[in-house]
C-alpha cells in the first residue's frame, strides 16, 4: 500500500489523474484544487462540466476549509450514518469553480478508508472522487468491471485492492440547504 501511495502522490503533485480505491467504489481522481487536472477527467469520463463531483477529505476539521457554512444537521448525519455518506453543502470555497455545481455547491464526503486516508493526508489536499465509468455508464462493483478506456485514460492505476472480489456500492448522497432543510439524493 505505501508504494502505491507514493506512486500516486507523484501522479497527483504533478497535475495527473488516479484510478484508485475508495471507502466505496473504485474512483477517479485528482487534487481536488488543481482545475486542469479536474478538466481532465471530465474528458476522460465524457461528462458535461455541468455535472459535479465530489471531493474527499480525511478529516471532518477539513470541512470548514472548503465550506462556507456548514448547517447543524451535516455533523448529525455525519455522526449517525453507518454507511460512507457524501453531504453536498450550499457554498463550496477554496476550490476550482469546475468542481462546484452550477448553484456553488459541493459534494464532499469525509472517507474512513486506509488508503484514502493516509493518501489525502501526505497529499494535503483533498481529493477529487468520481465513478471509474464512462458518463451514462452503470458505476463497475470491482476493479474487473471498470472499462479499459478508464483504465487506458488515467496517469496511474493504484495495485492495491484490484483483486477484491466484494461488490461495492456508492456512497448515500445528501443535500443541504442553509436553513438546516436536508433532501436524499441517493440512499
């Protein structure tokens, strides 16, 4: 595991993209401050800039750099979900407008990972989170079902974990409003 987040970390300083394992499923990434990187698996995904991603963070301290306001309900739901829970915010800050949703939002979700973890903590930034899958395309459950053009596309595929064999599954996604109002997106 170290190798491989050494490998990556030179991969992301250097404005690359990752294939690699998530507290979820397998994702796509980049340094979540660095646009051009972010551009690029936009492409790699065939996917409209009009739809976000979301970003990763190791520890919830890290959520006041990149949120404006954080409402009361997102510690509640952080602290009660069982499963890995990405909140999406009302005002993302100090991140490239390509991974804000047209409204300013941010999807971010805080993972509990090893791997991410410890990569999102050397890098110092967080991380960009995407579906290894082309735009359109069912999210895969396991690293043999990500598609070769994904895995031709990036700058470094991760070793660790591909030959797990247990079907993963994306995280629940929430939104909030300012006023503590709260809407499930994905269960």
């Amino acid at each position: 595991m170290i190798n491989d987040i050494n490998k990556a970390l030179e991969v992301l300083k250097a404005g690359g993209i990752i294939l690699y394992p998530t507290d979820t499923i397998w994702g796509i990434g980049c340094d979540a401050e660095n646009s051009k990187a972010i551009e690029k698996i936009y492409s790699l995904k065939q996917r409209a800039e009009s739809k976000s991603m979301i970003v990763l963070v190791d520890l919830s301290e890290k959520l006041n750099k990149y949120v404006n306001f954080i409402p009361d309900v997102a510690w509640q739901l952080i602290e009660l979900t069982e499963k890995p829970l990405t909140v999406i915010y009302p005002e993302g800050i100090n991140l490239p407008n390509n991974i804000l949703a047209d409204d300013g939002s941010i999807g971010i979700r805080i993972v509990n990972d090893e791997f991410c973890k410890n990569l999102i903590y050397k890098l110092r930034k967080p991380l960009v989170s995407t579906s290894a899958n082309l735009s359109g395309q069912p999210a895969p459950q396991t690293f043999s079902q990500i598609p070769e053009a994904i895995k031709n596309g990036v700058d470094y595929i991760v070793q660790w974990r591909q030959t797990e064999t247990k079907r993963a599954t994306p995280s629940s996604i929430i939104k909030l409003e300012k006023n503590n109002v709260f809407k499930i997106i994905r269960n």
